[in-house]
C-alpha cells in the first residue's frame, strides 16, 4: 500500500519551510491518534495528517542521535509494520543507526523506541479500483492472494448484497477484510477507497459482513460443512495418525483444540475485569479454534471471557456439556 502511496508523494521536508509542526520532546508531543483527512485534492490524492519520525540525514530516526559511519535506511517492511501497528509514518529518506538492526531489519527494542517527532501533512496516492492491486499488495491488505480474493468476491456476490453508488461489491468486501486485517480507522480507509466519509465506510463493513456470515461462513465453518471421512482422509498428517494410532488406523479422526487470543479494549468496567487475563496482563477474548493435524480449521467456537474461571480446560469442558454445535456427533 506505501508502495502505492509514494508513486505520487508529496516529499516535506523536516525544516522550517515543511507542513508540520514538530517539537525535541516527543512527551510533549500531541500525537494523532488516527490519520485524519484534511482535504482532497483530487480524484487521486488525499492530504493526511500523520504522527511521522523525522527524516533528517544527520540524525537517526529512532534514537535521535547524530548519525556517524554506517547510517542505513528503514526499509519498506519496516516502515509498513510500524505504520500499520504503532501508527507512526517513516518518511522513505528517514536513516538510523545500524546497531538498531538485526539481519537488516529493525529490532524489537528499536521498533519499541520508534516516536513521533513531528505531525506533518502528507499528500499520498488513494486506491480506485482494488484491481489495480498486483497478488503482493492484496495479500498485504486482505490476507488472500489476487486469484483466492477473485474466488471470494464471487461467492460473497451470490448473497444478498447489491452494489450501490458508493461502492461495488469488490470494494465492500476489500474494506471489509482490510478492516479484519489491519484493524486501521474508518476515517483512514474512506481515504483509502476514496468513500465520502467514514460513516458510509461503517455501513459498507456491516453490509459485507451480513452477507460473508449469511453465503460463506455456513460452508466453510463448523462441524456441519466437513464429514468426518474428509477429515481423516484428506486432513490428517501422517505423523500425527503414526504417533496417536501407531499408523494401522484409518478410521480414528485427530483433532487439535486450542484457545487463541483476541486483545480488545472497552470502557466498560465490568466487561474489563471479565476480560482481563492474568497470564498475559492484557484484556482479551479468548475463541476456541478446532483444527485438524493439517491445520485446516474445522470450527471456531465462541469467543469467551478470560478471567479466572475461563481457562481452557474449563472452557472445553463446558462445551462438552452443552454439546455446542453438536460437537459430540
């Protein structure tokens, strides 16, 4: 996607005469908590205002220090990760030390260190038609190659949902996923696709989703869309049917049942100490995953609370008892 955005980047300079405002105490620093929209210049570029590092060539743009021997750039993949994850825009000329690298990319302590030194305006590229997307950029946004994508948009077009004049049914299910994905403002996906504001791109992701719970997720999860023949003979690694059956059974079906962890944040006082987990010191939700020796996934099933009485053993004992999604069958 920055790979898009910088073909027609405006470059703004960290001086005097640049759009920004910056400050030497990033504490002090009033950091935007989502790229905001500030105005459209045209059908092809929108003006952001981005928490940014600085992009000086004599100073490091993670430790701020002056920069001797060995000063490297960041590279593409850590400039998307730390956008993406931390929220902080690194100019492509922005150079650091090398002692903050390990195999040429950045490392934890490092990517931690990353703060804002500036709030800048930013002129980048938006997206038109996600067919313009090469099977790198999809991937990166939605998780699926370019032909998998294709697959989906096909089948998600066999529901309910009608294109409108906001968006085709392509763009409702590429918003929706780079949502799920990415988990980037609404605000900052209307500039990516070029929606009038933030309020349409909500009614896009809900509609989209209506229609994936109602046409794909019936026959994709759950006990209900695989046989248990299937399972065995198609979804059963040799190694495991050799360690769990000694390798004479074919008729034995071996499945995994994991938590896995999904981290949240609510206002709600009493929904926190519910969710609060003690193990990792964070609030989360915990679903139970069903897959196979192969690791396709059979069922997801929940999620649950995870507080002290929501351990995993407690949890697959209560789905046992209820026999939910008639797992006992």
């Amino acid at each position: 996607m920055l790979d898009h955005f910088e073909n027609d980047m405006l470059v703004i300079n960290d001086d005097a005469n640049s759009d920004s405002v910056q400050t030497g105490d990033s504490s002090r620093l009033t950091t935007v908590e989502n790229p905001t929209l500030i105005t459209t210049t045209n059908h092809q570029v929108v003006k952001l205002q981005l928490n940014a590092t600085s992009s000086s060539h004599t100073k490091c743009c993670v430790c701020r220090e002056n920069l001797r021997d060995h000063a490297v750039k960041i590279t593409f993949q850590d400039r998307d990760f730390i956008f993406f994850s931390r929220n902080i825009w690194i100019p492509e000329v922005a150079r650091c030390c090398s002692g903050h690298l390990i195999n040429n990319l950045l490392s934890k302590e490092a990517v931690d260190q990353n703060k804002p030194f500036s709030i800048r305006y930013q002129e980048l590229s938006s997206f038109d038609d996600p067919r313009d997307l090469n099977d790198d950029e999809c991937c990166l946004l939605t998780s699926l190659s370019k032909e998998n994508f294709n697959d989906f948009v096909q089948i998600i077009s066999s529901s309910a949902i009608r294109p409108s004049c906001n968006r085709s049914i392509r763009t409702a299910v590429d918003i929706y996923l780079c949502k799920l994905r990415l988990g980037i403002s609404n605000r900052l996906l209307a500039c990516m696709f070029q929606i009038a504001d933030k309020q349409t791109v909500s009614r896009i992701i809900n509609s989209a989703r209506q229609a994936i719970v109602k046409s794909f997720v019936p026959d994709n999860l759950g006990f209900g869309h695989v046989t248990r023949e299937d399972v065995i003979g198609r979804h059963t690694a040799a190694i495991a049917r050799e360690l769990m059956c000694g390798g004479d059974s074919t008729d034995t079906t071996i499945i995994i049942i994991d938590g896995a962890y999904l981290y949240i944040q609510s206002r709600n006082n009493e929904f926190q100490r519910k969710t609060f987990n003690l193990y990792k010191k964070r609030s989360l939700l915990k679903p139970m995953m069903i897959v196979t020796t192969t690791g396709y996934i059979v069922a997801c099933i929940g999620p649950f609370m995870t507080d002290f009485n929501n351990n995993d053993a407690a949890i697959m004992k209560d789905i046992l008892l209820r026999n939910t999604d008639h797992i006992l069958s």
